[in-house]
C-alpha cells in the first residue's frame, strides 16, 4: 500500500474541564472546517488528566480526617490537512464557550 502524501497539517488541541462543553465546541470547530470542505482527522480523545487533592479537615488533631478534591481535564484532538487561508480565517475568528482552551499548531 503507498501511503498519501500529505502537505501542511493544523493540530488542534481542544482542552476542556467539562466533556460536554468540550464536545459541543469540537461539534462547532469540525462544522467549520467541513463548511470550507477541509479535509479533517478526528476528534480524537486523549486520555483524561485528573489531579488529586488530599486535605486535612481540621488543623491541629484528627489526623485520619480528611477530604479529597480531584480536577479533571478533558482533551481532544483535531487534525486538518492542508488548510486553505479561509478555513484558518474562520477558524481564529470563531467564538468558543470560556473554559475551553485550544492550542494550535501548524505541522
């Protein structure tokens, strides 16, 4: 089998505390490249990271009293092969709920 040859390729990382605003803002972000017909891989999910916390109740006795706090961080990831300037243009231009981070990379 010979393998395409591939140009340009726009890494998308999409990271999110809650998995279902994530979702909906890579729904809108995958709706967007396919308007301009872009070719896309993805979303793929990455794994989750999730920060544990552990916290004495009180300050001075009862050492075996504690809480335990987690923060989950969801990730995914969106491949576009080579862009056109008007899929990046709509892209940069578009409005994502606050808490979603992306980081993007030109491969």
């Amino acid at each position: 089998m010979a393998a395409k040859k591939e140009g340009a390729v726009l890494r998308i990382r999409v990271r999110a505390y809650e998995s279902k605003i994530l979702d909906r803002s890579v729904k809108q972000i995958m709706d967007t490249a396919s308007k301009f017909e872009a070719e896309t891989r993805g979303p793929v999910p990455l794994p989750t990271e999730i920060k544990k916390y552990t916290v004495n109740r009180a300050s001075f006795v009862y050492k075996d009293a504690r809480e335990q706090f987690e923060t989950r961080v969801h990730k995914r990831l969106i491949d576009i092969i080579n862009p056109s300037p008007k899929v990046i243009e709509a892209l940069t231009n578009m409005n994502l709920p606050s808490g979603v981070d992306i980081d993007v990379k030109m491969m």
